[in-house]
C-alpha cells in the first residue's frame, strides 16, 4: 500500500497555474468567435433577468443569478462523481460518501472501496466531459454564450480532476486505488 497525493495547498497553486491557459483559451475564443454577438448575447441574457418591476431587484438577480448557477454545477459536478462511483463499486452509493471541506471551501465526493485505476480516471474525468466539455463545444458550435459560460465555468472547476487523473497517469494504469480520505489523491491497493 503507498499513498499518492497533493497538499490542498499544492493543489490551489497549480490549481490557479492550470486556470491561466483555461481562462486564455476561452477568451480567445470568444473574441475570435463572437466578439460584436458577445455583447448583443450579453444583453439578451440581462434582459431574459430582467423579470421584476423593481430596478434593485432585477441588479439583484442579474448579481446572482450566476453565483447560482455555478453552485448549482458544483452540486452537479459531485453528483456526476459520485454516480460513477456507484456503478463502478461493488455496493453501489453505499460506498459514496459526500462532503465539504469548510476550511478549504472545497465540496467532494468519496469512494469507500476501491475501483481500478482506469475506473478512477473515468470517475475523475466524467464531470468535465459532461460539464465542461460538451456544453463548451455546444456553445462555440452554436453560438449559445450560456452553454458556453456553463462549460468555461465547470472546466475551470475541474482543475482539481486534472490534478487527481494526473496523479493517476503517473502512477499508471494497472492498479487497484482506494481515494482517499482526507487529501486530493488515494491509495494504491495491490
């Protein structure tokens, strides 16, 4: 048994290193794709919030109707988690376990049994696929800066993953891993 993993310190530097490209990436993007259409796209979604007869309610709204959807996608983005673990366990959801780490600000989902590397990466990766990626290609293909503010938004959320599946490759892909409990890694059962 051997324990891989990142500080949660380590974890935020690169974390913030790995969003730097993601962030430039994006907003290439959508100079080169929209630039003129981002800003009519910007007003049609003000004003799809603008529900209220109250001018501070609808700056309320505008406000947060982001921050929302973001928690929202992070619920989400550990459920996707959680629901690969299920079917690749033995017990299904009896060995997932969610939580949140106050001090860190950081929301998690947890494997109590162990699943094969290659299960790992699938459960690691699963949610930027389906947040992050699809609805980011969705919105560049057709021109939807929500869909496209979705997957910007739950790539960046998963910088994490990328570390995780980082650590994974590293290792290799011919073991059995337990995640861990407490730190962004696992342990390797062989």
């Amino acid at each position: 048994m051997r324990e891989i993993y990142i500080e949660s310190k380590k974890v935020h530097i690169i974390g913030i290193l790995l969003s730097v490209p993601i962030i430039l990436i994006f907003i290439s993007i959508i100079f080169l794709r929209w630039d003129e259409v981002f800003k009519q796209n910007l007003k049609e979604i003000k004003e799809s919030l603008l529900i209220f007869d109250n001018k501070k309610a609808n700056t309320i709204l505008i406000l947060l109707a982001p921050n929302l959807i973001l928690v929202i996608g992070i619920i989400i983005h550990e459920l996707i988690h959680g629901i690969f673990m299920g079917l690749f366990s033995k017990n299904g959801w009896k060995s997932v376990r969610f939580g949140f780490i106050k001090k860190q600000l950081m929301p998690f989902a947890n494997c109590l049994e162990p699943l094969t590397s290659k299960q790992m990466l699938v459960v690691s990766l699963a949610p930027f696929f389906i947040l992050g990626l699809l609805p980011s290609l969705y919105g560049m293909l057709f021109g939807d800066l929500f869909c496209f503010f979705i997957g910007f938004s739950m790539t960046l959320g998963a910088v994490g993953d990328f570390i995780y599946s980082h650590l994974i490759f590293k290792t290799g892909l011919n073991h059995k891993l337990l995640d861990h409990k407490s730190k962004v890694g696992f342990i390797i059962i062989d």
